[in-house]
C-alpha cells in the first residue's frame, strides 16, 4: 500500500455554476429576464413581486418560481393574479440551487414569458453563494431591518444588481440612516441600483417599473 | 442546511479523483473555506461522518483551511484583509472596495492510500 497525495483544487459549487450556465442559455433561447429576488423572511418578496405583476401583467407576461422552506401560499397567492407560478419546497434548506430551478422551468411553457421571477428562500445568507442561472440579482432590505445590515452580510449586499429599500413609508418612524446606507453601499458596490419604494403604498414603484423594461428589451436582443 | 448539498459536493470530488487514482481509501481531505462563504466546519464534518458511510471515504479526516477576505481598494489599488465589520482600506480610508478573496469553498488535495 502507497499513500498518495493529489492537488485537485476544485470549486466545490462548481456543479451548480455549470448547471446554472444551462439554465440561462435556455432562457435565452426564448429572450425570458430573470431575476433572482433574496431577502430575509418578511422583507417584502412576495409583495414586490404581486406590486409588479398588478402594473405590468397588461405589457408583458409574467411567471414566478417560487422558493419556500415549506408551504405553497406564495405561489397560490400567484396564481390567483392568473400568473402562471411554479412552488419549490426546500424541505428545510435555506437556499434555492440550479438544479431545482431546471426542474421548475420544464413546468412552465417557456415559449410564452417574458419576465421570470425567481424568489428565493428568505435567508440573507446562502442563496448569494448559488448561481441560479438569472440574468439579475434583486435583494430587498426593508428598513426596519436597519441600516447595519450590508456590514452583517456583505456578500448579499456586495452581488446585487438592484437593492430595493421596501417599507420607505416608514422611514419617518425608523432612525435607518440612508445617507450612511448609501456610502455603504457606493463602496461595497458601486454599480449597484438603489430603489426606495412602498409596496403598501406604491411609493417608488415607478422607477422599479422602468429598470425592469429596460431590462426586458436587452433580454430580447439576446434573443437568438 | 447549506452545509449538506457542499458536503455532499465535496464527497463527490473525492470519490470521484479517489477512482481516477484507483485508491483502496481516502485517508485525508483538505478543504479551502472562504470566510466569506459562510461555511461552518464542525457542520461539514457531522455531515461527513454520515454522508461518507459505506464509501471509501468513511474514515477519512477533514481538515480545514480558512481563507481571509482579501479586498482591494478602488481608490488606491491597496490589497488587504479587513477587521471584522470594518471594510475602510487601511492606506487611503476610503470604503470602496472590490472583494477578490475568501468567497470560495474548494477541495483543495486527497490523500489517498492507493494499491
């Protein structure tokens, strides 16, 4: 018997990436956005998603992939705007994986969404580490949470392509200090878009609104 | 959970190279853990323990290397690991930079017993 040592080096999530690089040239196939939305349990993905699904179902087509620990309220909640809404149980795992979401696309009839939502399990830290094969990251920090958070979990804060600051209706009540938040935010991530809205009051939905069609026409060039 | 679906990566790549090397055993793997990955170790090795059950792998140790955060600064180019909470660059003060460090989590070797 001889002892032998092998260098291997190898990317421990290197499945999933590859996985995940399927995933997305399939919806590119069919020119669908999709967008990745984390955010701790309560922050407000499901409502962001329901605010954008009331003012933009009559443009485009919509469908939701919908990540829980347990349970299948969001995606019937979804389905009840007449959205086509896939459920993933995790089965207590706290984030979504590539291979999960290829299975829930082959539910849906891709031919026929524009925009896919991706809402992940609420947890601020696990689902940053899997790549999903979405074209944008979307997290929301509602402000209650406060305005420490990106220095709790950077990694989050530091991927994102759009930071949703949700529940800005209360920011008179709240000491979130926005000014450090964004010089936050400017050094761990500068490209990042910052989008104060109200999903209770609409407050902000706008600009959201427009961020997402100029995503949408880019996600048709990539058409084949 | 998270521990679980890399643990059960990192038993995967073991196996896996442990076959291309023909080995009878794996007596050693060692592991890269980015601090910013979030992994827990003593979670991976409880994991292990039951994961690696009537494999090759059943009786071999974990061992964990743990790697900085390692930033550089957008301003002034300067690379360093910061304190805990506080990401400002220790050369310029400005916070505003680019993580290029500790994100990962990597097999990094096997040693195996082979015939």
């Amino acid at each position: 018997m001889a002892i032998k040592v092998i260098k291997v080096l190898e990317d421990v999530l290197g499945a999933n990436t590859e996985l995940a690089k399927k995933n997305q040239a399939r919806l590119d196939e069919h020119g669908i956005l999709t967008i990745n939305i984390m955010a701790s349990p309560g922050a407000g993905k499901t409502s962001l998603i329901m605010q954008t699904i009331k003012n933009l179902k009559a443009e485009i087509n919509i469908a939701v992939i919908e990540g829980d620990v347990a349970s299948s309220l969001d995606a019937e909640t979804v389905n009840a705007q007449g959205i086509p809404a896939v459920q993933i149980n995790t089965a207590g795992g706290c984030h979504l994986d590539a291979n999960m979401i290829a299975k829930a696309m082959d539910e849906l009839s891709l031919e026929n969404i524009d925009l896919m939502f991706i809402e992940n399990v609420g947890n601020l830290i696990c689902p940053a580490e899997f790549d999903l094969g979405e074209h944008k990251r979307v997290m929301i920090l509602s402000l209650p949470e406060g305005d420490d958070k990106p220095h709790k979990y950077p990694l989050m804060f530091s991927e994102a392509d759009v930071i949703i600051l949700n529940k800005h209706d209360l920011l008179p009540l709240l000491d979130f200090d926005m000014p450090a938040f964004r010089k936050v935010i400017a050094g761990l991530n500068p490209k990042a878009k910052i989008f104060p809205v109200s999903c209770k009051t609409g407050e902000g939905i706008e600009a959201w609104l427009d961020w997402i069609r100029g995503e949408i026409k880019k996600a048709n060039q990539r058409l084949p | 959970m998270h521990e679980f679906s890399i643990t059960q990566n990192i038993l995967a790549i073991s196996l896996e190279k442990a076959a291309e090397a023909q080995a009878s055993s794996i007596i050693k793997i060692r592991i890269g853990i980015g601090e910013l990955s979030g992994i827990v170790d003593d979670c991976v090795k409880q994991y292990f323990d039951f994961l690696s059950q009537d494999t090759i792998a059943s009786q071999a140790t974990l061992s964990f290397e743990h790697i900085p955060v390692k930033l550089q600064c957008r301003h002034c180019q300067t690379v360093f690991s910061p304190d805990r909470d506080n990401w400002a660059c220790p050369n310029c003060q400005q916070l505003n930079s680019e993580i290029t460090g500790g994100r990962d989590c990597y097999v990094e070797s096997i040693e195996m017993e082979v015939a």
